[in-house]
C-alpha cells in the first residue's frame, strides 16, 4: 500500500515537473542497439512477445489492469486451449505503461463514438514492435563513456548514435522499438524553449558547432505535382521516391509463394526491410526541407486537400510524402494557415484580380494589369499578402519575394546533401518560371 505521505510527495512531484514542461520542448533521438548474438537476439525478442501476451491477456481480463504491475504469470489461448506463460523481462513500470497505453486506447474508441464516428472493438495483437521504458534511471540507464544502455531485467547492450545526446539536457522516458533491420532505442529528452543547441559530439567524440542562422524574413509554401513545394522567395524543391525493382520483385514472388510456408514468411521479412530503406530515404528528404524551413521566422501555408490528391497523383503523393511535411509544418514551426477555400491559385497577387484557370495552365496571366508569372510562385506571393494582410509593394521593397545568397547557400548546403532533392531557382527576370 502507498501511504499517504508518499501519494503527496507524488502529486507535488507531478506538479513541479508540470511546471517544468511548459518551459521546455521534448527531442526524441534514435539511437541503434547492437545484438550481435543469438542470446542478445532472444532477449529482445522475448521483451515484444511479453508484451503482446500481456496487452492481449489484460484486453480480456479489464479488471486486471489497476493491478497489472503485479502480475507475473498471464493465460493465453494456443489453438483450442489456455496456456499459462511467464513474464519474467518486464519490469513493474514497463507492466503498468502497457495497461496505460490499453487504456488510452479504450478512450480513444469511446471519443470517436461520442463524435458519431462508427467504431469496432479492440483486437488482440497480432504482434508488439515497441515497449515503453517510462522512467530514466530505473528502466533503462545510458553509459556515454562505454556506448552502452542497460535495459532493466535485460543486459547491457552496446548503442551507436549517443554522440547526439548534447551535453545539459534532461533525459526522460524511452521507447524499444523493433524494426526489419534491427532493434534501436527511441530516447526522448527536454531542453529549454529559449536555448539553442550550438554544438554536439561527433562519433569520434570531438566537438561539432551547430549552425543556427536564421533568415529574418517569413516565406510561404505552395504544395504541387510537378514542383512539391514552391517558395514564395522563387526556391522550388522536388523530390520523388518510389518503389524499387527489387520491391517489385520480392512482392510478385511473395504473391506466388504458399500461404503459411517459411519461404513466404522470408520473402516477407525482405520486403520489409526494402520498404524499410525506402521510407528511411523519404524521411530523411522531409527532414531536410523541414530542417531548411525551420530558418524562416514564420511559415505560411494554404491547407490544401493532400489526400484528394491522391485520388488523381496517387503515385506522386504517396512516393514524396507530402502530407507528412504538412503534418511536421504546424507541430515544428510557427505557422500562419490559409483557408482551402481561399482561391490563391486564380488571384493576381499585384492587383487582386481572379482568373479562371484549369492545371494545365502553369503560367498566370491577369487581364486586369498584365501580370504575367509561374502559378505556384503566383500562388504563393498571394498566400504571403494574406497571411500577413500586407499590400504587394511591402512585400517587394522588404524583399520576401526574392532569394538572397545567403538562402541561396543554405538551401544548397541542407538539401544538398540529399542526391533525391533537385532544387531550382527564379533569379531573374525573363527566365523560364517568372516574368515581369
């Protein structure tokens, strides 16, 4: 039993750390767990099938879940009978998170229920690919001078990726997350809103500087096919990644491969870790242009219909993953959005006036004063005017609608760096994206 002075000592930790939060911001870093033996290899594994046992037991068993911490023995059904296993790898607060996280799903259904949304029942899992670590110290402890973390009922596993961790901040909870080429180990940690990381350690452990420029200036973001973003300074980024030959490959021989053999299940194993290069390179392209976003004072953007799109690019959407970079935008910058039903596309952005065009015009001509320029950099001056309810002569003697050199620089340093991200400028007058 708690006693009462315990539960105070709690509830005033709670609070201070509460109050602690709303100064900071949260950083989750991946890093890479080394499991060279089988011995290691069984020990993780045997960590997500304890849990799914008990994620599954306590989803039948509801009046267990206050007390799940305690339990130590669960019953699961093998074909047509009950078997009891043993959880001897998760430790009390592990346990407890994963009643927390049934739980937190049961409110998520009874919310999407009491909003009219028609709603099925929780399954039991087929398979668990991530355990909560909730508490730094107890369920899991970093050594930066070996590279090692020690997982508590586990062992000590060697981790490459702890040189990101900069010195001074607070290391919170963690996530142990198995994917098709490996285990790794998601730590989450806080720093102070108002700090700025000026510099990390290398993996050779030598000190890196940070670059922390900032452009002090706003830009605006018109999402598009053929150009995925289109800046208002004339920046336009595209990027493309699609399936490989050799997904194509290994999904037409899955498809021939006998249901429930060994041979489907390696065919399957494969296909997972090609998908898994692929998203990693489409994660690693939206981390750059969203990297090279951050450096604008403010972002504006229209909330266009991403997943309409689809409907008619399927391919196009789905490959760049447009609808992640808009979903990253508002929870990583700060951002001004513009109504979908805001017509930036036909609108003059030097007079107001509105045309009526259709997709296949990419050039934006007004009858009212001539204007004459590509529709998205149009488009997207138009969005800038109304984020910020400026008139288009502030907007052009500040200068937000052209590239400097020092934008020009950074752009080709960030997304550089990535050879599936093609960049292209509108530096002057009477070339082939803008006119005067």
């Amino acid at each position: 039993m708690i006693t009462t002075d315990k539960k105070e000592k709690i509830k005033d930790s709670l609070i201070k750390t509460r109050e602690k939060r709303k100064t900071q911001k949260p950083v989750t870093y991946e890093l890479k767990i080394q499991a060279k033996t089988n011995r290691k290899k069984t020990l993780l594994n045997s960590v997500f099938l304890e849990s799914k046992w008990l994620y599954n037991y306590l989803l039948f068993n509801p009046e267990q879940i206050k007390t799940a911490n305690k339990l130590t023995e669960v019953k699961i059904k093998v074909k047509d009978r009950f078997e009891t296993r043993t959880l001897s790898h998760l430790g009390s607060q592990v346990k407890q998170e994963i009643a927390d996280r049934l739980v937190d799903n049961m409110k998520s259904l009874k919310n999407l229920k009491l909003n009219g949304n028609r709603i099925g029942i929780l399954k039991p899992k087929r398979f668990v690919n991530s355990v909560p670590l909730k508490q730094y110290g107890i369920t899991y402890r970093l050594d930066f001078n070996r590279n090692r973390v020690h997982i508590q009922r586990l062992d000590s596993f060697r981790v490459f990726g702890l040189h990101q961790i900069p010195d001074g901040v607070e290391i919170a909870n963690a996530n142990l997350i198995r994917k098709a080429n490996g285990f790794y180990l998601h730590v989450t940690c806080y720093i102070n809103r108002d700090e700025e990381i000026t510099a990390i350690n290398d993996k050779k452990g030598r000190i890196k500087l940070v670059n922390n420029e900032k452009f002090n200036k706003p830009i605006a973001i018109d999402f598009g096919i053929t150009n995925k973003l289109n800046l208002s300074n004339g920046i336009c980024i595209d990027f493309e990644l699609k399936e490989t030959d050799r997904y194509r490959r290994l999904q037409r021989r899955f498809s021939r491969a006998k249901k429930g053999s060994r041979n489907r299940q390696k065919i399957n194993e494969l296909m997972r870790r090609e998908m898994l290069k692929i998203v990693n390179r489409r994660r690693d392209c939206q981390n750059k242009v969203i990297g090279f976003l951050k450096k604008y004072k403010t972002v504006v953007y229209q909330d266009d219909p991403v997943k309409a799109w689809s409907k008619l690019f399927g391919s196009e959407v789905h490959s760049s993953g447009i609808g992640a970079i808009k979903s990253r935008l508002s929870a990583s910058l700060k951002t001004i959005l513009i109504d979908r039903v805001e017509p930036t596309t036909r609108e003059c952005f030097t007079c107001g006036y509105q045309e009526q065009m259709s997709l296949s015009d990419r050039l934006f001509s007004c009858s009212g004063c001539g204007f004459l320029a590509d529709r998205d950099w149009n488009a997207s001056l138009v969005m800038l005017k109304k984020g910020f309810d400026v008139d288009p002569d502030h907007i052009l003697s500040l200068g937000w609608a052209e590239v400097t050199p020092v934008e020009r620089i950074a752009s080709a340093r960030i997304l550089g760096r990535n050879p599936c991200i093609r960049v292209s400028y509108l530096v002057e007058a009477g070339s082939s994206r803008i006119y005067p």
